[in-house]
C-alpha cells in the first residue's frame, strides 16, 4: 500500500501559516464635517434632523457619498 505523503503533509498544514500576515487597511483620513455640508445633507433631507445627519456625517468620517447611502437606508 502507498501512502501519497504530500496529501498528507499539504493537508497537515494550515494555508495561513505560509503566508506572512496581510496589513489592515488603514480608513480614510477624517474630512471634517463643516456646517455647510450638514446644511447641504439637510436640504437633501429635510425630514431628518440636524443632528443626526451630523452624526451620521460624522461617523463616516465627512464622506458624503456614505452619508447619503446611510440617510436613504434610514428613510426607508
């Protein structure tokens, strides 16, 4: 009987342990949140209060793009 030795030793070893661990994505630097893009979020959606568009801009980090993702998932 043959014992294939490869199979057994490949399979012996976890994947992870030959790769050298990968660098966590740093988040994008904070854009500061100004009043008027609070005031331009709220034009936008006038049915949502001030501050929590500020909060929502604020915990995207001043991306607007995420903000207006998030605002509409709320309305919904």
């Amino acid at each position: 009987m043959v014992i294939n030795r490869c199979a057994f030793v490949c399979s012996a070893v976890p994947a992870s342990a030959s790769k050298p661990p990968q660098p966590q994505p740093q988040p994008a630097p904070a854009r500061p949140v100004t009043d008027e893009d609070v005031a331009d979020m709220h034009d936008m959606f006038p049915d949502i209060e001030v501050e929590v568009i500020k909060s929502v801009l604020e915990a995207n980090r001043g991306d607007k793009d995420a903000t207006i993702n998030n605002l509409l998932q709320m309305q919904s």
